[in-house]
C-alpha cells in the first residue's frame, strides 16, 4: 500500500469512528429518554432535559448515520477490490482503536446505569436502560470482531448483510420512536416563548422586592413600582416578549402580591418534582395568575407584624 492509500483509510477509519460514536451515543439517548418518559420517577430531574436529549439524538443521527454508513461502505469495497490489504496494520490496528473507544464510553455510561441505580433510581427503569446498552454494546463488538477475522471479501457476506440490515433497522427505529416523544418545533418555540415571559415576570418579581426592601411596602402599582429611584426595570421587560402584551401587577394584600399573563403552554406536570420551590414558576396554558415571592423573609413577617398588632394604647 502506498502511502496515499494509507493516509486515505486512516481516514476513512478515523472518520468512521466519529460518526460510529454519535450514531451510539444517539441510539442510548433516545432509549433512556423513552425510558424516563415511559417509567415517570418523582426523584427525575427536569422534564425538558429529556426533550433536549432527544433533539440531539435526532439531529446527530441525521447527520452522522448516513456518514457512517457511507464511509463503512467505502471501506469494504477497498478490501473486495484489494485496494485496502485485509492485513493492512491500519486495518487491524485501527478496528481495535475503534473498540477501545466504544469500549471506553460503553464504560463509563454503564457504570452511570448503576450509580443512578444505586442512588435511588427505579429498578424497571434501570434495568431497561442496561438492556439497552447490551443491544448497542452487542451490536458494535460483534461487527467489529467479525469484520477483523474476516478473510474473505470476494463476494457478498451474508452475516455482513445481517449486521447492515439489523444495524439500520435499530438506527430508523429510534430515530423514528424519538418523533413520537420529542416536542414538535412549535411546542418548543411557545415553550422557550413562555420562559422569556417567565423571565420578564421573574424581573418585576426582583424590582417588586427592592422596593419592598427600600420603601417597607409593597408598591400598589407597576406605575408607582416604576416611579421608584432605585428601579432598573426596563419597558422590555413589563410585555410578552411576542405580542406585547402588558404584564398585570396586583397587590393581593399589604404582604402578598400576583403577576399575570397570557401563557402558550402548561408547565406544571412536568416541572413539579421534589426539586420545585415557591419560587418556581409552575403555570397552566391561557390567563394566569403567579403568587409573587418575596424573598426577604425576615421583611415579610416585620410588615406582617405591623399590619397585625395592634397599637398600645397609651
């Protein structure tokens, strides 16, 4: 082999290797995020982070599964051809490099499967995503493994047809299954629309407080809020950052207040976990109404007192 053809499938292998690892690394994503989506676990984490993953996968799959496939391609007709030698040192050590790779973050994301379980997380859920990672793990070593015992390349494998039919088959299936649990693009877009609105409420929510702790009080208004020295509070940051629309302000009670607008999208089944606070901006979809959070406790309860206790009488 001349040195051309050598750098030529050093690249192909290397290429081959990083397109392998996001096609693996997609497949597991969306299996755990099935998963998790599936099998509903109070101690999970945030529920969009399972949508974040799954746009990833998707989008990596779209990109690196067909690179893969071509490059493999290409590999195999320069060993039927001869142009590649089967006893090639770039063919032998570079397929071992590939499985010391995958073995490396097969690894590191099984022993991840047993910390979580370890840690708490449930026993359906835990076991599915370690099945998983055995169909991945077993599909990629045994290609590999047979692929460099392989002798002949004269004429078609029928266990090579076997390992590009079963591979593309998972491939399109969890590409497939992932459309069916991923947010569509508009769901994400009122999604991310709402969190600016959030965002915005969270603003007024912040200036509320500083007023509090300047004037002693709740402001009656946004007006009055506004007119304060210390407010930083600008016109962008009292609308729905779509359709204008002006956040509402009201004054509940000498202690308590309320923020309202218009939201595209319900949040609270997903985001109430044992992780949410007071603070946490949970909503359902159209008109609503969030109780406002002051964050100086030890101000809450001398303005409660106030309002409260009576006078002595002299």
């Amino acid at each position: 082999m001349t040195n051309h053809v050598n750098a030529k499938y050093a690249f192909y292998y290397l290429l081959s290797l990083a397109a392998l690892f996001f096609v693996a690394l997609s497949v597991g994503m969306i299996a755990f995020s099935i998963i998790d989506k599936s099998i509903v676990d109070v101690l999970a984490t945030s529920y969009y982070d399972k949508d974040s993953q799954l746009k990833f996968a998707i989008s990596a799959l779209l990109i690196a599964a067909p690179i893969f496939y071509v490059i493999s391609n290409l590999i195999n007709k320069g060993l039927k051809t001869g142009e590649l030698d089967r006893e090639s040192g770039i063919r032998r050590w570079l397929t071992y490099f590939i499985l010391l790779v995958s073995s490396l973050v097969l690894l590191g994301v099984f022993i991840g499967v047993i910390n979580n379980f370890l840690s708490g997380e449930l026993t359906g859920r835990s076991i599915l995503k370690a099945l998983s990672m055995f169909v991945i793990a077993g599909v990629i070593f045994s290609y590999y493994l047979y692929e460099n015992k392989r002798e002949d390349f004269s004429g078609k494998s029928l266990t090579m047809k076997a390992f590009l039919f079963g591979s593309l088959s998972l491939v399109l299936l969890s590409f497939i299954s992932a459309w069916f649990f991923v947010e569509s693009p508009t769901m994400a877009r009122n999604r991310r629309l709402d969190q600016n609105l959030i965002n915005n409420i969270s603003n007024i929510e912040g200036a509320v407080n500083s007023y509090l702790g300047s004037q002693n009080k709740l402001p009656e208004n946004l007006e009055e809020l506004k007119a304060d020295p210390g407010n930083y509070l600008n016109s962008a940051s009292l609308i729905d950052p779509e359709t204008k629309e002006a956040i509402q302000y009201q004054k509940t009670s000498s202690t308590t207040f309320e923020l309202c607008a218009n939201f595209r999208t319900d949040n609270r089944e997903q985001g109430q976990n044992i992780y949410s606070s007071p603070s946490d901006k949970l909503h359902n979809s159209g008109f609503q109404c969030l109780k406002g959070f002051i964050f100086d406790g030890e101000k809450l309860l001398k303005i409660k007192n106030s309002v409260t206790t009576p006078l002595p009488v002299k």
